[in-house]
C-alpha cells in the first residue's frame, strides 16, 4: 500500500510517499481502507517530533480517518460487516491506504453523510463538544465566546452550542465572518478588534457562561475578564503561540474557573493509557454528535481535499492559516 512515511524527526514537507506492507490486524483492531484522512497543525508537530507523545519510529503519522471496515479481529464484540463506511481515531498511521484502529475507537457512518467531512468527527468535533458540555456545563440560552471560529475545532464550537440552544459571540477574521454566521453565530467579532466592550455590550453587561479558547496567547487576559459570575474558560489549544500566565487572584474576585480539555486523554493519547476506562463515555459522545450531524445540526466543513502525493500542498492550505474546516488527504485518488 502507499503511505507517508517518517523515519527520523523531521519537517513535514520531508516525509517520503513510499509502498510498504499493510499493518497487520492487532487483537481487538479494525482494518479500513481509508478514503480521508486529516492533516492539521498537530500532525507536523508528531512528525517534527515535537508534540508530547512521539510514535516509534519509522511511522505512518495521522490519526482521523474516514473509510470502510475491511476486517475485524476476531476478538471483537459485534464486529462492524466489512463494506461498512465509518470514521475512527488512531494513536498513528492514517496518512496511508490502509489503516487498523482500535474497535472502541471506530464509528459507523450513517448512510447519506459524506465520508470527507466525516473527518472532523474523530477529533475536531468531540473536541469542542466535550470542552463546552464535560468542562463549561453549556446550557441553552446560555452565551458563549469561541474563538477561531472559522477554523476546525472552533467552527465545531459554533455548531455544538447552537445544538445546545446557547447563544454565540464567534471571533475569526473579517473574510470569514459568513462562516460562523451560515451556522447561526448570533454576533461575529473580527478577530483584529478587541472584543471585551463587543461582549460586554452583546450579554448585557453581564458577561458570558463560556469561553472556547482555541488560541491562548494575549486572548486569555481578556477572556477572563469576558466571563460572567460562575463562568469558565476552558482552553483546547495556543494556536496563538503563547502559554499565557494564569492571574489565579481573578478567578477568586469573579467567581470563575479555568479548565483544561485535551480530548486525547479519552482515545488513549495520555500517560496510562486509558483508552479502555474512558471508551463508555467517548463513545456516548460520538454517537450524540452523529446524531445531531443526521438531522443538520452539525455541517462538518472540508476546505481542500488533496490525493496522498499532494501532502505538501495540503499542509501548506493549513500553514497558511485560511482554511475553513479542515484540510483533508484521500488515499485512494491517484
């Protein structure tokens, strides 16, 4: 099979389209032919050797793929009947023809969605989901600050609270104010412009429930002093580039918390590994965002999709910061 390959740490524009033999199908594994797979800023940090786990290498990098079931183990519960078009979660190797993921990992598709966007369920979405309801408790009628709005998480930010009936305050920037507003943003802020008087004014003065901080860096300050009496920030990400200090004294004079959500903790990605503990509630997580995708509440955006050879242009659209949802590879095309 074709996949990308990454024998040292190393740039991602370096990694060599080679043939190599399929993976072999584990205990409790699900082979899939891949059709998607996503790239993002994660994936050339893993390759780079700079994210906090490192595969061993030589390795096949990506970890959210779309395809159909292939084979199951034969220690699987209920296997998934081959042919069955499903998106799933890897610890690595989804930038290749043929991927095997673990079977608690992978989820049926239903029919009449489309496998491409299907990438942004794995990771993108519960991302955003658990942020806002495990971490911010969101409920409706509740305001929400979401940051990056236009980009993966932070469009499936937008999304998710709409489906929880809560109002949204979106920040992306002024070109692609129409995104985040088609998926029912009740205000959209340039993310060049200040935002704390913006808020204020939106909320009444009173602040919101939420904010999704996609960002960290100089945003952080402000989004606490965004937040109303009880609020939480909760931080997925510095796609700003900076770890921010916490000023711990605000969070006893307004009444506010700061939560951490890193979704790779429920599939496996953590010291410990507790990917079996934490399955039961993952799971229950997927299947209510494939729920709310079958009625349209949910509209997984692909801005570009590229065959396996075109991973260095695929890379560049996500360095170049102006993708809207996500960046995709199909192994299939030629």
């Amino acid at each position: 099979m074709r996949a990308l390959v990454c024998e040292s740490w190393r740039e991602f524009d370096a990694l060599e389209l080679k043939d190599i033999p399929p993976p072999p199908l584990r205990p409790g594994g699900v082979a899939i032919r891949v059709e998607a797979a996503g790239v993002s800023f994660a994936t050339q940090l893993v390759v780079a050797g700079k994210y906090q786990r490192k595969p061993p290498l030589p390795f096949v990098p990506g970890t959210e793929v779309a395809g159909t079931v292939l084979e199951s183990a034969p220690d699987v519960p209920d296997p998934l009947p081959p042919g069955t078009r499903v998106f799933a979660v890897l610890d690595w190797g989804g930038l290749a023809e043929q991927a095997v993921a673990d079977a608690i990992h992978v989820v049926p598709i239903p029919d009449g969605l489309p496998l491409s966007p299907a990438v942004a369920m794995p990771i993108s979405y519960p991302t955003a989901a658990s942020a806002l309801i495990w971490r911010a408790r969101l409920a409706a009628h509740d305001w929400v600050l979401v940051h990056g709005a236009a980009a993966g998480v932070g469009l499936a930010g937008v999304e998710v609270a709409k489906a929880l009936g809560a109002r949204v305050i979106a920040r992306c920037g002024a070109a692609k104010r129409h995104v985040p507003e088609s998926r029912g943003a009740d205000l959209v802020l340039d993310s060049a412009a200040p935002f704390r008087e913006a808020v204020r004014e939106a909320t009444g003065g009173a602040g919101v429930a939420a904010v999704l901080d996609t960002l960290g860096g100089p945003v952080f300050d402000d989004n606490l002093r965004c937040l109303a009496d009880g609020g939480t920030l909760v931080t997925v990400g510095f796609a700003a580039g900076g770890i921010p200090t916490l000023p711990i004294n605000l969070l006893l004079l307004k009444n506010i918390a700061v939560a951490g959500l890193n979704w790779g903790t429920y599939v496996g990605w953590s010291p410990g590994d507790n990917r079996a503990l934490h399955a039961p509630r993952a799971r229950g997580l997927w299947q209510r965002l494939v729920a709310w995708w079958a009625e349209g509440k949910l509209q997984p955006e692909v801005h570009a999709s590229f065959p396996l050879s075109g991973f260095r242009e695929a890379m560049a659209e996500v360095r170049g910061r102006q993708a809207i949802g996500r960046v995709v590879l199909r192994p299939g095309e030629a």
